[in-house]
C-alpha cells in the first residue's frame, strides 16, 4: 500500500494525534472511511457505465469483439501451456 510500513504509519498516526487529539480521530477516521467507500462506489459505477462490459450488452459489434478477445486469450493461455 503506497509503500508504506509499520515505522511509518506509526509516525502518521502520532502526528496525527498531535494534530487533532485523541476525541478528534475516530471522527476524521469515519469521515476518512465514508470518503473512500463513495469514491470507489463512483469509480465502480464509472467502470459500469462505460466498461466492456457495459458497452457489450448494449451494442452487438462491441459483443463479438468481445467474444473474440476471449478465444485470443484462451488461444494465449493453451500457448503458454504448450511452450512451457
């Protein structure tokens, strides 16, 4: 995660402490999860709204390039196999 270790988010979360005290942060922590958790529901509906895969259920064309790309990785995957 962000190459992050054990030191250094004990040094984060003592400066933080410093900074807000100890009734502050569970607050900014929730606020902190909530934040996070809406951000990847937008970028979820995001993905949805204009992945492949939302695209390939609206348009045929998009379908059998689709079903294409899966047999070019199925073919990929048995040459793999096969080289090993």
């Amino acid at each position: 995660m962000f190459g992050l270790g054990t030191p250094e988010l004990v040094v984060i979360l003592a400066i933080a402490f410093l900074l807000f005290g100890g009734r502050k942060l569970p607050e900014l922590g929730a606020g902190l999860g909530k934040a996070i958790r809406s951000f990847k529901n937008g970028l979820n509906e995001v993905e949805e709204a204009t992945g492949m895969e939302g695209i390939a259920k609206r348009l045929p064309v998009a379908r059998e390039i689709s079903a294409v790309q899966d047999k070019i990785d199925k073919a990929k995957d048995i040459s793999r196999m096969l080289t090993k």
